[in-house]
C-alpha cells in the first residue's frame, strides 16, 4: 500500500491525464518559428516557378508571332520592334535560309526577393517557320 507523501510525489512530477510535460511546454512556439520560415520560402519558390512559366508563355508567343512576320517578309527592324513591344528587354537572334526563318527569343527573369537580388534566370524560345510563298 502506497503512503500518502508517495502519492502526492507522483502527482507533482507527473503531468494530469491530457496535459503536457513541463519539458514540452514552449514547442508548439518553437515548431512555428522552425515551419513559418520554411512555409514562407516554399511559396517564394512556387512564385518563383510561376513568373519563369509566365515568362516562358510569353518569350515562346513572341518568337512565334516575330517568326511568321519574318516568313511573310518583314523587314528585320519591324520584326524586331515587334518582339519589343511585347518584351522590352528581349533580346532577338534572327537566322534564315531560302527555305525557312528561325526567330530566338530571350529574355530574363529577375528575383525581386531582398535574399535573391541580382539573381537572374534566363528563358528562351526559337521558333521555326517556313517562308511564305510570294
């Protein structure tokens, strides 16, 4: 049979049926400052996957639409201009043969997060069309 003082020693070192340890007390805080960064970069980085697929939709339209201008005979200046007017940054590599004309766009994207500055990612696109029969 147990005394009375034992009794009371083991309600006082151990936790109530439902409560915490005295040495878990403070870890929920802990787990939220360990996931709330972790949670902030994982969507930082899905951002930043969604601006390169933006930007690679955009990069991949216009060397398409700068390609069929070159195909129809467009002077290279316009098609240019062209490319510009839709990416102010783009740069444009025009190659051709008798046969076919080949537009290479690219242009890039810049991280606007303070930890990434300067941090750029280039996109580009090359489209192939045929030239149009005069």
């Amino acid at each position: 049979m147990r005394s009375l003082s034992s009794s009371r020693r083991d309600r006082s070192c151990c936790a109530r049926a439902g409560e915490a340890h005295s040495y878990e007390r403070g870890s929920a805080v802990i787990e939220a400052a360990v996931a709330i960064p972790a949670l902030i970069a994982i969507t930082l980085a899905l951002l930043w996957v969604i601006s390169l697929g933006v930007t690679h939709v955009r990069v991949d339209e216009a060397a398409y639409s700068a390609a069929r201008l070159a195909a129809r005979g467009v002077s290279e200046d316009s098609v240019r201009l062209a490319v510009q007017s839709r990416l102010a940054d783009a740069e444009i590599e025009m190659t051709g043969d008798a046969e076919t004309v080949s537009i290479t766009v690219t242009d890039y994207v810049f991280a606007d997060v303070p930890i990434l500055r300067g941090f750029t990612t280039p996109v580009s696109a090359t489209a192939v069309v045929a030239r149009e029969i005069e």
